[in-house]
C-alpha cells in the first residue's frame, strides 16, 4: 500500500492550475481536404528524430526477447502489408508519415496498433 | 489512466485525463523514469481536424499516432479511452484480423472516426457500446447537456459489460475510471481510483471547473511516473486544454 503513503500521495493539490504556459501543449491543424498521404508531413517531418528514438526503444524491448534484427524485419514483413486493411483514409495516411519519415511503414503500423498489442 | 466526467451545479460537463503509459517498457535507471513515457512527452500535439476550412474535431495525438484516444467534437462531445485489462486482450484480435476475419476495428480508428462524424451523444453512446472492436477498454463519454456522461466497460467483440451513466439527480454528478472495472474493487497495489475520488468530493460540485479538475489529476498517485499529459475538455465551448505532467520523484511508478 505504499500508494496510500506519503511521499507517494498527497493532499488533494489546490495550487496545479494553471500550469506552466511552458507546458501547455501547440496545435497542429489536420487539413481533411488534403490528400490521406499528405495531411500528417506537417506534423511529421519535423518529430522524425524522436518517433525513431521512441520506435527505437519499442526495438530494444523487442530486442531483450529475441534477435532484434530478425524479428524487426520480420515485423516489417508482417505489418507493412496490413495498412491495406484498414478503413480508409488510414491506408493513406499511414504510408505517408512513413514517406515523410523515412521510418519502414512496417514500423508505423507497429506503433499505431500498440494499443492491442500492449493489452497482451 | 485515469478519466473524470463531471457536471457541475449548473448542469454545465467537464471531460477530463490523465494519459499514463510506458509501465515495464523500459526503467532508465540514472533518471529513475519510464524510458517510453519520457520519449512519448515530446510527441504530444493537440490536432484540430478541419474541412472546409472548419472544425470539425479536435484530439490529442502522440505524433505519428493517427488514432484518437483523447477527443471531441466541439459542441457535440468528449471522449477518452483508458485501458483495459483482459485475459482475451488484443493480441487475439490481432491475430483473427492477420487470419483474415477483419469484422473486428481497431480502437483508436474507430474513436477518431466516431468522434469526427459525431452528430449527438446518445447514437455515439449506442454505436460505441456495440461497435466489433479487436481490443478491450474502457471508453468515456460527456456530452453537451445534465446527465450526458458514461464510463462504457468493453470486451473485445461486439460486447459491453457496462455501460455505467452520470446520474446527477441521484448525486452521480461525477464519474472516475481508472483502468479497472468499475463494479469491482481496485487491487491494492493499483487504486488511483480512491485518492481521485477522495479529491473530487474535497472539491465538491460548487467548485467544478477546468481548475478544480486539474487540481485533482495532478495530486499524487493519480500523477504518478507513467503520466505523460492532462488533457481538459469543455464541450460547450469546445475547449481542448493540454498540458504536459510530470513527476518528479519521490513519486509512485504507476
């Protein structure tokens, strides 16, 4: 229980809010006019450093289980070709952040179907 | 996770979360963080969706994450999706959708797509109970009018163990989700349900707003390690707040 315990519980804080402006998260405006494959660069290109560094990671983990190498391509072997069956427009824009990043659209499936995967 | 749906005395709502995440996937040992939640900080964005030059939706993204876990239509609702855990969890959802039985959706996509082309909460509230998902969870709902808030409890497959409703005449006038069934106990060793709900009823009904709803996501263990955002939501004014949290240690790991 040590949940229950201070340090790790506190008074019901009064004092959060407002935070620090520093912390206050930017707008990024998606253009559903445009087309799936473009719409998400904007917001893409420029984070293409950390998605590595954090698909990376998801990498290493994967890597203490088995050979990281073999199981990446194999990934990428299995997942790329299942953006085609998704509903539109994800498809689209699936292959588009992997065009804008450079990273193997096998990856980007990865990271976007994380939520399933992790449930196991 | 942890998801607050609240009406105040005026029958005004209020949506709120935390989005935890990260728990096992890697400890940095010299920072004592998550590795995952750190690197998944700098990705947070609010997008503001737009056709035709209009608003159309608004969600919180980690970057590159096309889905919509965090979400609303300005006017219309408010959703959060908190996990869900389940012997029959993704992994076989994934696995009948890679065999080829591809009835079941994806969660994040069809949270997107729900909210972007929601008209009103009751047919997204009926659609979101009974939609063929391929991974558990636990979806949380607030409209525009009293009473409009739901904690809907999901299996994979087409079913909904329970759908559980803001009830304010009753003195429901909020709702708390974690990342457990909410007719259940927490475990002992997981229940930020107690310390929110404890802090929701110091604030009490006269004091709800953006403020006292921070206020009571940012108190710890509800902040704990794997919290990477609070996003606040007022439907009626369409306002999508997010901020980045941390937690500096001492602080709890989930």
């Amino acid at each position: 229980n040590a949940q229950d315990l201070p340090p790790f519980t506190e008074d019901c804080r009064s004092d959060a809010y407002p935070p620090p402006v520093k912390d206050k998260v930017g707008t990024y405006v998606l253009n559903l006019d445009q087309a799936p494959e473009d719409r998400w660069t904007g917001l893409v290109k420029p984070l293409t450093e950390k998605l590595i560094v954090l698909i990376q990671d998801i990498k290493d983990l994967v890597g203490i289980f088995v050979n990281e190498t073999k199981a990446v391509d194999y990934l990428d072997e299995l997942l790329a070709p299942m953006a085609d069956t998704f509903p539109e427009p994800y498809p689209g824009e699936l292959k588009g952040i992997a065009n804008a990043t450079g990273i193997p659209l096998g990856q980007v499936i990865l990271y976007n179907v994380f939520y399933e995967v992790f449930t196991v | 996770c942890t998801s607050l749906v609240v009406e105040d005395k005026t029958g005004d709502l209020f949506h709120a979360r935390n989005l935890d995440f990260g728990l096992f996937l890697g400890w940095d040992a010299k920072n004592s963080t998550w590795a995952l939640t750190e690197r998944l900080r700098p990705l947070i964005i609010n997008v503001d969706y737009q056709q035709g030059g209009k608003t159309v939706g608004k969600g919180v993204h980690f970057a590159g994450y096309v889905g919509m876990i965090t979400g609303m239509k300005p006017g219309v609702l408010s959703l959060s999706m908190n996990e869900r855990f389940q012997a029959e969890g993704g992994f076989i959802g994934i696995i009948e959708w890679v065999l080829g039985q591809r009835d079941g959706q994806w969660m994040g996509f069809v949270l997107r797509d729900a909210v972007v082309k929601a008209t009103d909460f009751n047919s997204t509230l009926q659609y979101l109970t009974s939609v063929d998902l391929l991974a558990p969870g636990y979806i949380i709902l607030g409209g525009n009018s009293t009473g409009q808030g739901a904690i809907i409890t999901r299996s994979i497959g087409t079913k909904a163990d329970d759908v559980k409703m803001l009830n304010p005449s009753n003195g429901t006038w909020y709702l708390v989700e974690t990342n457990y069934d909410n007719w259940e106990s927490p475990p002992f060793f997981d229940n930020r349900r107690a310390p929110a709900t404890k802090c929701m009823n110091t604030m009490t009904q006269a004091n709800v707003g953006l403020k006292g709803i921070f206020n009571v996501l940012s108190t710890k263990p509800v902040r704990n390690l794997l919290t990477t955002y609070t996003a606040l939501m007022h439907v009626r004014s369409g306002t999508l707040d997010t901020y980045l949290q941390y937690c500096p240690q001492p602080c709890f790991p989930w």
